[in-house]
C-alpha cells in the first residue's frame, strides 16, 4: 500500500510539475538560442527534467553502466533496443547530448513534447517513405554539425522484452557519416510499464532497471569490405549477449527473431 501511495503522489507530481519545467525550458531557449544553435543546453535541462523522474519514480532501481563509452564531444549514433514508454525518461539518465528520433505523434504532448521541439528533435512518421528520408537528412545534418542521434532500431516497442529486428536507417546513416555506433542495452523498463499499458510495475521494491552502454562499434573493425548490413547484425549481436549476459540466459532467449534470416 505504501509503494502504491507513493506511486500516487509521484504521479500527482509528475502531471503538476510540467508546466514548471516547460517554463524553465522556454526562459533557456530564449536566453540561449542566439550561441547555442545544437541547443546543448536545453538538452542537458531536459535531461535533469526528463531523468529526475525516473531516479525519483517509486519503486524503481535505475542503473547506468558504461557511460564512459559516449565521450564528450563525441558525435555516434546512438541505438538502443525499446521495451516501454519509459524508455526514454530511463535513457535521459545518461547525461550525454544528442538529438531524439521519435515518432511525429509525441511532438504534440503537451509540455513534454513541446520541450521536443524546442530541442529540435527529430521527428518521423513511420510508414511515410517521405518522412523516412527527410528524418535521415535531418540527422545527417546533426550528425555534421556535432549532435549525436538516439534511434530505436527495432521501430517500436517489444512486447515480450526480447530483441527484434533491427531496421537499416541508424547504421547506413552511421556509415554515410563516417560515425560509430554506441549499442545501449536497456533491461528491467518492460516490468516497469509494459507496452500498451499505463500500469506502472510496483509489486516489489527496487525493480532493476539497467542501462548498459557498449564500446563504440565502428565500420573500421569490421572485415574489409563491409557496410551497413554487415554493421546492423555486429551490433544487434553485440546486443543480445549484453542483454543475454545481464539475465544469465541463453542469447536465444532474448532473441525475438531467432530462426529467421536478418541478413
């Protein structure tokens, strides 16, 4: 009951204090627009706004691990596997600037999707060739001008927990720029608020939730002669170990598409 009444007020909190925190963003972006054009500064409020929630969330255990391998100043494309809505408050936690790819939908929820646009972040429509390509200009542009990018690979949520099929864009992005990739394995957020459910997982105390960064990927450490493809499956690979390793299982096991063919 405790953990419930707890949950209750944060979430009282949560709703109260956006308004707050978009005014904070709004007073930062006028007062800093003018010399900071990657809006490294709001990115990095927004990541106190958007990362205190899910430190402070009860019943939540929040762990980075890794962090090392994002250096300062360094530009990647950055992808993680996707297990819930609360990917993306848990990735915050990270501290490190880059500019979100998220479906066009969340740009327009009040407060929090607001603060998206105001940080210039990118926005897609899945399923529009059009917006695909446009997205993957947009982050190019980024990519050249010093801004990471965060992309979800797999396109949406797992429902299971298991990794899925990584789609194309993020690596032949990666290659067309010239940039390594940062795998970041996500684990314990499907329990947490599971996909297509508002039900926040309180049935034990201290849930483990873990962020797990990988050494850089580069095409360079592969075979001669790879591309795009062959840098999907190493990091997808890479991915499934860290996550099989993380819950002592097979890789199998966390293998959503395993038996079929991703090449």
């Amino acid at each position: 009951m405790l953990r419930i009444a707890g949950a209750l007020l944060f979430g009282l909190y949560f709703i109260l204090s956006q308004p707050l925190w978009f005014l904070g963003a709004l007073v930062i972006t006028a007062v800093t627009a003018p010399f900071d054009r990657r809006r490294a500064l709001l990115h990095r409020y927004t990541c106190v706004w958007g990362g205190h929630y899910a430190l402070l969330m009860p019943g939540w255990d929040v762990r980075v691990l890794g962090r090392e391998h994002i250096a300062a100043g360094g530009v990647y494309v950055l992808c993680s596997n996707h297990q819930s809505h609360a990917d993306t408050l848990v990735l915050l936690t990270l501290f490190r600037h880059f500019k979100w790819v998220a479906k066009a939908s969340v740009f327009r929820v009040p407060f929090i999707g607001w603060n998206m646009a105001l940080n210039r972040y990118i926005a897609l429509r899945r399923g529009d060739a059009g917006s695909i390509a446009a997205t993957l200009r947009t982050c190019r542009d980024n990519l050249d001008a010093g801004s990471s990018v965060f992309m979800f690979p797999e396109g949406t949520r797992s429902r299971d927990g298991r990794i899925h099929g990584f789609k194309h864009g993020a690596f032949s992005l990666a290659v067309e720029a010239g940039v390594p990739v940062v795998p970041v394995v996500l684990d314990g957020t499907s329990a947490a608020l599971p996909k297509s459910s508002w039900r926040i997982g309180l049935e034990r105390a201290g849930l483990p939730i873990t962020v797990e960064v990988l050494p850089p990927v580069a095409l360079a450490e592969l075979e001669s002669g790879a591309g795009a493809a062959e840098l999907r499956l190493e990091v997808r690979a890479r991915m499934l170990a860290a996550l099989a390793a993380r819950r002592g299982v097979p890789v199998a096991a966390v293998d959503g598409e395993a038996g079929r063919d991703l090449s």
